[in-house]
C-alpha cells in the first residue's frame, strides 16, 4: 500500500518551535538556534511517526506581497518577527532540503498555497496525504484521501478528517472559506461579515449552502463584494507551483553534516543517531 505523502506548514511549526523554546538555545558563535531546533526535532518525529513517502515543507515568502495583500491591504497587517526569528526561517529550508526532502517557497504564495495544490496532486494520482499545520484554515483540505495533523505539545499530533471539520465547525471542509469570510479570522486580519461569529457563520451555511447562495438570496447585499473577497482571501491555490515529489528516503547523515556546519552540534547527533536507527 502507498505510502502518504507529508505536507509540512514550515512557518506555522518555525514560529511554534520559536515562541516554545528558551532564547537562550544558541548556535555556535551565539547566533540564535531555538527555531532550527524544535523545527528538525519535529521534522525527525513527523517521520518516526508517520513513514511517508516523502515530505514537502511549504514557506511563505515574507519579502513579496501576494494577491492577498495586494487586493485586501491590511490583509496580516501588524504582524512583527524578531530578527533572530527571520535569521532562522531563512535558514530552515536549505535543512530540510539537506535531508532529501522537497522544499515549496516562492513569491506570490503562501505556505497554504503550496499545502493546497500538493493535496491536489496526490488526490490526483490516487494517493493519500498528511497536511501537518496548526492553522486551521487547511481545514477546507480535509477529504477522505487527506487527512489535518494539528500538533499537540508533547502529544501526538491530533488528526482531523471531514467528520473532525465537522465536529469543530459544523461545516463540510468544502465550506471553510465561506465560514472564515463570514466569520471572519483575526489572524488574518479579515473581519468577516458585520455582527456574524461562528455560531451563526455555521447556521447560515446549514441554511443556504454556500456565501453565495446567501447573496443570491439577497443576504448581506451592502457587503456582497467585499465577503466574496474574503472568501477569495480564505481560499487555498491549489495551482501553486510544486517541486518534483518522488519518494525519497531521508538523508539524516547528509542533514547532520548541514545543521553541523551551522553549528548545532546536539541536533548534529540527533540526525547521526536517527541515520543509524532507521539505515
């Protein structure tokens, strides 16, 4: 039986491993290394646990706009990094490139995007997927072929199929993007429709099906435009761009010498020590 491919959401577990782990985690020279850290310690569990068939870690490119900011302005407005965050994220994907894994990062998209369109290529092929991310707009991916890993601390990842959409939402994944444009998302910074939270979000969609079905009807008509752009904002591109996915077996020796030289000599040995396990 086919092995699942592994989609990875790398800003969503970078920022994670970031804001969980102690500052005071550093690379030789003193340079920040908590990020780098908890990420490859996740990276190395995903694969303990999982066994696909191989993984893609999708990025999203903070130095280009995408269509989203382009069209809705204060589309993520506010958000800061710290610099030692931003000098780790641009040092992340050349490791997860070091282990033979694939790597999605290009302007114009969003990590989402690239989650989108691997789930569509290996549901096209007739394959399965792992989507790993704690965003839960990659709800709207859940299918009986893909399957949400959302990370749990010190736990096993909690998986959510089409009945977990629907246990947490009340909504089929296919309507997720309707549900955030009428819900709206702070993270995001989309305010959704006016006096609209989840609740009702959920009731309307029972009632009418779609956004927009409820503006054929004549709902929400002074707003009309504006939630079909929040839709458009909530609404992963599964024509983004992909990187080959054959199936690969991981190069930990390979990913040990890589994180070595940026000197993080303790994951060095944890990737040294999972080639010889899993050879």
């Amino acid at each position: 039986m086919r092995r699942p491919l592994l989609v990875v959401d790398g800003d969503s577990f970078a920022h994670r491993a970031y804001h969980a782990l102690p500052k005071s985690i550093r690379r030789a020279g003193g340079r920040p290394g908590n990020a780098l850290v908890g990420f490859t310690n996740m990276l190395l569990r995903f694969w303990e646990w999982e066994r696909p068939r191989t993984v893609l870690v999708a990025w999203d490119r903070l130095d280009v706009p995408t269509y989203r900011h382009t069209a809705f302005p204060a589309y993520q407005s506010g958000r800061v990094f710290d610099d030692e965050l931003l000098e780790q994220l641009d040092l992340l994907p050349a490791v997860v490139a070091s282990a033979g894994f694939a790597v999605a990062k290009e302007p114009g998209y969003e990590a989402d995007d690239f989650l989108g369109a691997a789930v569509a290529f290996e549901e096209a092929g007739g394959g399965t997927t792992l989507v790993a991310t704690s965003d839960r707009d990659a709800f709207q991916l859940a299918s009986e072929r893909t399957t949400i890993l959302q990370p749990v601390r010190g736990e096993a990842p909690t998986r959510v199929d089409p009945d977990g959409v629907r246990e947490r939402y009340r909504v089929e994944p296919a309507q997720v993007p309707d549900f955030i444009a009428l819900r709206g998302d702070p993270s995001d910074r989309i305010p959704g429709a006016r006096g609209i939270g989840e609740k009702r979000a959920a009731e309307l969609l029972a009632q009418y099906g779609s956004l927009e079905a409820m503006l054929d009807a004549g709902r929400f008509e002074a707003e009309a435009d504006t939630l079909r752009l929040f839709r458009k904002l909530a609404t992963v591109d599964r024509s983004a761009p992909l990187p080959p996915l054959p199936d690969v077996e991981p190069d930990w020796t390979a990913a040990a010498v890589h994180v070595r030289e940026l000197g993080l000599e303790g994951q060095a040995r944890r990737f040294e020590e999972a080639a010889a396990s899993w050879s």
